[in-house]
C-alpha cells in the first residue's frame, strides 16, 4: 500500500498508537485553560501548539530512521515514556484546570 | 583610537549584538518605569477633578 | 524580617520607592562596566578571534531566560497554593522580563551562530527548545491579559507555567543528550573549567549583573502591578496626596 514497506507502515502506526493519547491530553489541557475567556478566542491552539513539538519531532525522527533503515528504538522508548508519564497525571490536572476556569 | 575599537573582521556582528542587547534591556527598563509615572499622573489629575 | 510585612502590598509599595532608585543606578554602572570589560579588557580568543565577546551578553541573558522561568514558575505555584497576591504579581511581572531576556539570547545567539557557523538558525534540540521557552512566556502573558477576572487569569498563568517547567530541563541538558551544534557545557562543569580565567571572569560578572537587572526591573513592575490593583484603596489615595 502507498509503496511504503510494511515495516515502516507498522512503525507509523505505532508512533500513531503511542503519540494520539498524548496530543489529545494536551490538547484537552490547552483549551481547558482558556475556557474562561470569551468564547471566539484563538488562544486554545497557541498554547497548545508549543508542547505538541516534542512529540512530532520524536515521531518524525522514528519513521525517518525506519525508511532509512537504522534503528528507531531510542524514538519509540521516549515516546513510550511521555505516555507513561503523561496518562496518570493529566486526569488530576485537567480536573483541577477545569474547576479553575469553570469556577466563575 | 579606532584601531583599539575594532573586532577585526566580526566587528559588525558584536557591536550589532551589544547594541541589540542594550536596547531591550533599556527598553525592558523604561515601559515600567513610564507607565507608573503616566497612571499615577492620571489618578492625580482624577483625584483634583472630584475635588 | 516578618513575611507578612513583605507580602502587604502596601508595605512594599512604599518603602521600595527609594531602593528602585538606588538601585537602577547600580545596576546601570556596574552594566556600563561590564561591557567595557567583555568588548575591551578580556583577552582575545585564539580560535575565534574577537567574535567570541557575544558570549558575554548571550550567555547571561539565555541563563537568566531558565532562571526567571523558574522564578515565574515557582511564586506562580506559591500564588496558587498559598493565594498571596503578591505572589501572584512577582510571577506574572517576571513573564515579560524572562520573554526579554530570552528574545536577547535568541536574537545573539543568531547573530553569534552566523561567524562562527555559518548559519543563522539550526533546528537542533536547544535552539528549538530555547524557541519554545519563548512562546511559553509570550503565551502566558497573553492569557493573563485576556482574563477580565486578574485572580482567575492569574491562577491559569501559573498553571501554564508550571506545566510549562519540563521545557527547562529539556533546553539545560540537550546540549548533554543529543548531538548537537551549540557548544557543550563549559562553566556548570565543576571539575575543570575548560575556560581560561581572564575570559571567564567577565562572565561571571555579566551573570551577576543581570541578575540585578531583573531585580532591579522586578521591583519597578512589581510596584507597577501593585498600583494598577490597589490604585483605587484609601490607602494608595492618602499616600497619593502628600
């Protein structure tokens, strides 16, 4: 399919795998905190945009080392682990975001 | 005199960052100091309006 | 000295008019003298020639940009916990210096990696992380400004700030992690400085210099924020009026 190899073609699907809880979290948090202000303003994605970039940079790297051939563990291992670190304590700090701003 | 000055063939790139560098920083030392004079002034001249 | 006392605005604001003044003007000399020490004193550098000076306002000003975050991140955490409202000031007031002092480190650094590399930008680890750190302060100040309601926007500030800390870490030790362009670590080193004394000593006092300058800086707007809050109280009217 798409005349990539399937090894890479499951190595995208497991940075996909790995990497949507995460921008999902953060996205969550971005727009949690700027719940309180009107409601058409743009500063949602600003804020969120900046801590999507570890992520992306880690992801690309891992499925350009894959198409290149070399090895992609050290990518996956640390996108492993902000997911690990992320999961337990978003919860905690989105209800606490959220009782922040909805608390008017 | 302008001998000493000089940074042989970088000289326009450290004096272009030092420049820099000092501006902002007074620039960064000013706007406080600018706008507190201007907000007390204008409560000054509210307070002798009311009386 | 009691916490308490500080912590009352109206303290503050009246008995740090003349220590602003004193201040500023030390800072400003001892600044005047450091940079006739980096441009003038400070021996010339084999490999580099003069164009290593740059470092001499580029390192001050990148350390400073993590400290003041830290800063920022710290009395934000303070304010949001202990609710102090002074607290909340010093944090807010430090996210525009620390957003200066990054652009300057920013701003040198392009204007240092152009002789020396031959580039202006790298999308290496702390050019990019340094980059976000910027707009982690620039966002910050924007969303404490949007709030209609100061003490709501001021507990989503520290918020964001303190989620924003793991950006420290990441632009201190990259240089350490990853391969990368920008020159490793030459002064946190505690074994053996790689750097020769004469150079490294203007350094230092650059570092110690900026430092006041945020002091310096942070009382003026401190008092700046305390005014705008507390401008329409009896007390700041009285103290208005003689």
């Amino acid at each position: 399919m798409f005349n990539i190899s399937l090894h890479t073609l499951t190595t995208i699907f497991l940075t996909l795998l790995l990497g949507t809880p995460v921008l999902v979290s953060i996205g969550i948090f971005g727009s949690a905190l700027t719940m309180g202000i009107s409601k058409n303003n743009i500063l949602g994605p600003i804020i969120t945009v900046p801590f999507y970039i570890p992520v992306l940079i880690f992801s690309a790297s891992a499925i350009e080392s894959v198409s290149n051939g070399l090895p992609y563990d050290l990518q996956i291992y640390v996108l492993l682990s902000i997911l690990l670190l992320i999961l337990p304590t978003m919860p905690y700090l989105l209800k606490y975001t959220l009782r922040i701003s909805i608390n008017n | 005199m302008i001998e000493f000055l000089s940074m042989g063939k970088h000289t326009a790139f450290v004096y272009t960052a030092y420049v820099f560098s000092v501006i902002v920083l007074v620039i960064g030392f000013y706007i406080p100091h600018f706008i507190l004079n201007r907000e007390v002034k204008k409560k000054k001249n509210e307070n002798n309006k009311d009386k | 000295m009691n916490i308490s006392k500080i912590a009352n605005l109206k303290y503050f604001y009246k008995h740090t008019k003349n220590v602003s003044k004193i201040l500023s003007f030390i800072t400003f000399s001892l600044f005047i003298v450091g940079i006739f020490w980096g441009l003038y004193i400070a021996p010339k550098d084999y490999l580099q020639g003069d164009s290593y000076r740059i470092i001499y306002v580029h390192v001050p000003a990148a350390w400073l940009s993590l400290q003041v975050y830290i800063v920022m991140a710290v009395t934000g955490f303070i304010a949001l916990v202990w609710k102090i409202k002074i607290m909340e000031i010093i944090s807010i007031q430090s996210a525009s210096i620390g957003a200066y002092f990054t652009l300057i480190a920013l701003v040198t650094g392009m204007i240092w990696g152009k002789p020396t590399w031959g580039t202006y930008w790298v999308w290496d680890a702390r050019l990019t992380s340094e980059l976000i750190l910027l707009f982690l302060y620039i966002g910050i100040i924007v969303i404490y400004s949007s709030f209609t309601d100061k003490r709501q926007g001021a507990k989503i500030a520290a918020l964001l700030a303190i989620v924003g800390l793991i950006n420290i870490p990441i632009i201190h030790y990259s240089v350490e992690w990853w391969n990368t362009l920008h020159q490793g670590p030459t002064v946190t080193k505690f074994e053996k400085p790689s750097a020769h004394i004469t150079m490294l000593m203007p350094l230092l006092y650059m570092l110690l210099v900026f430092n006041l300058y945020f002091v310096t800086v942070l009382i003026k707007r401190v008092r700046l924020g305390i005014f705008q809050r507390e401008k329409n109280t009896k007390w700041m009217e009285s103290y208005l009026n003689d």
